[in-house]
C-alpha cells in the first residue's frame, strides 16, 4: 500500500468515526458502534501503515514507535469505554478517547511527510 492511500484512508475513517462517535454523545445510532469500531480498526491498520512506510524512509524510531503505541491505545480506550456504566469516569474516558483517536490522524499527517 503507497502511503498516500493509507492517508486517505486515515482521512476519510477518520471522518466517520467522529461523526459516529458524535452521534453517540448525541444519544443516536446507537445500532453502529460495531460500525464505529470497525472503522477505528481500519484506521489504525492505516496509521501502522504509514509508520512502516515512514521507517523504511529512515523516519526516527521515536517517531514510529509513538504513531504505533499510539494505535495500541486508540482501541483500548474504546474496549474500556464499553464496558464502564454511565459516571464512574465514563465522561472523562470518552473525552479521552476522543482526544486520542484525533491524534490518531494527527499522527497520520505527521508521518506522510517524514
């Protein structure tokens, strides 16, 4: 996969799993978080993408190994989101994940251009 598909594919998932997510907090669609989540799968698999390519392009490996934990954390945040009740922290971990999963395209970005 050429990076510039990976970025796009970042862009255009990224897009949609924040307005679903949105969606969410807005108490609708409900019914699409496994679409939601299959997304943030696919954006992930994008950002390591772009990590592996940037690598090959001698990009640091701090850079590198940032985008790839940072795609590690992305998921878990969502995993642990679903299982928590309403209170206990939920608002502060759906803040947090929103924050995490727009870095996720914002370390995308960053890696395209080495």
């Amino acid at each position: 996969m050429h990076s510039r598909t990976a970025l796009i594919l970042v862009r255009l998932n990224g897009a949609a799993v924040l307005g679903l997510g949105l969606l969410f907090w807005a108490g609708y669609a409900r019914a699409l978080i496994t679409l939601h989540m299959a997304l943030g799968v696919i954006l992930v698999l994008a950002l390591w993408t772009l990590a592996g390519l940037a690598w090959r392009r001698d990009v640091s490996g701090a850079t590198v190994a940032i985008a790839f934990s940072w795609g590690l954390v992305v998921p878990i945040l969502g995993v642990v989101q679903l299982s928590l009740p309403s209170g206990n922290g939920y608002g502060l971990l759906r803040v947090l994940h929103l924050i995490v999963g727009l870095g996720v395209i914002a370390q995308a970005e960053s890696l395209k251009s080495g």
